[in-house]
C-alpha cells in the first residue's frame, strides 16, 4: 500500500504551486531533473521556432 501513496504523492509535486496552472520553469526543471537554466535554453527555443513558423505562414504585420 505504500506505493499507492508515494504515486500520489508523486502527482501532487507536479501540480503548479500557483492558481494560475502554470508552472514556474524552477518547478519544470524538478519535475523533469533538469537545471532551471537547460529549461531556459529549450523555451528559448522553442519560442524562435514559434515565431520562425508563424511568420512563414503569416506576414508579420498581420502577426505584430
């Protein structure tokens, strides 16, 4: 029975610890066991690639 309750406790740590249901990139970096400034680097990232998609498929002053 011990499992079952280290499962659950597992789950609570990954719940956001604001109201907001968004994570801090600290609390992403304890859930996956990686360092805050590795999660920085990939949201960087991954947000040029956002934006690189975007403006391909629309013009940039329709986007800006």
């Amino acid at each position: 029975m011990g499992d079952i309750e280290d499962e659950e406790d597992e789950e609570e740590e990954k719940q956001p610890q604001n109201n907001e249901a968004y994570m801090s990139q600290q609390e992403v970096a304890d859930v996956l066991g990686l360092s805050r400034n590795r999660i920085s680097e990939i949201e960087k990232k991954a947000l040029e690639k956002f934006k690189y998609h975007l403006f391909r498929k629309y013009k940039k002053k329709d986007v800006l």
